[in-house]
C-alpha cells in the first residue's frame, strides 16, 4: 500500500482567496474519496506570502490511475499546472536501546 503526499499551491496567485478555499475544499474530498488513511494535512503558515497545502494518505495501487485523472481533471478546473505527488513506501525504525547508555 502505498504512502502518497500530495500538494497544493497557489504562489502565483492565479486564485482569489475564495476561489484558493474551494480548490482546497474540493482537493480535500478527493482526497477522502481515494484514502484508506489520512496521517496528515498541513498548510502554509498564515502570515506567509505564499498559499500552500499538503495531504498524506494511503492508498491502493489500484486506485492510483484513476486518483491521478481526477487530480489532473482538478488541477485543470482552477487553472493549475499540475498537483504536486510524491509516493513512498513507509518504513518503520524499530525502537532500539542506545548502545552508549
């Protein structure tokens, strides 16, 4: 299953405020559409200059075509370039004693 981190901006300012809350509203719905698991959302921090959002989930292989039609699909609707994916495969690191304790 496959770890996905997808990103959102609008640095260029192509969006007004209300168009930028509506392409993360409808980003956010797909997201919930395709997810197994949420782990996280994050955003740009308020006083920046620049608007940017990112979601972590989880997903089936199988649904992955079909994800990034509507990412593409999505992107196109508020005049995007593109949508930001990056996909990993989480690893976790076992707890382990410090040796020099």
């Amino acid at each position: 299953m496959p770890t996905i981190y997808l990103s959102i901006g609008n640095s260029d300012n192509k969006l007004t405020q209300e168009q930028w809350s509506w392409y993360v509203k409808d980003m956010h719905a797909l997201v919930f559409q395709w997810s197994l698991n949420t782990h996280g959302i994050w955003f740009s921090e308020a006083s920046s200059q620049y608007q940017n959002a990112c979601w972590c989930l989880d997903v089936m292989s199988s649904v992955i075509p079909a994800m990034k039609r509507d990412l593409a699909h999505l992107a196109h609707t508020y005049q995007q370039d593109s949508i930001a994916w990056m996909q990993g495969t989480t690893e976790f690191i076992l707890a382990a004693k410090d040796e020099r304790e």
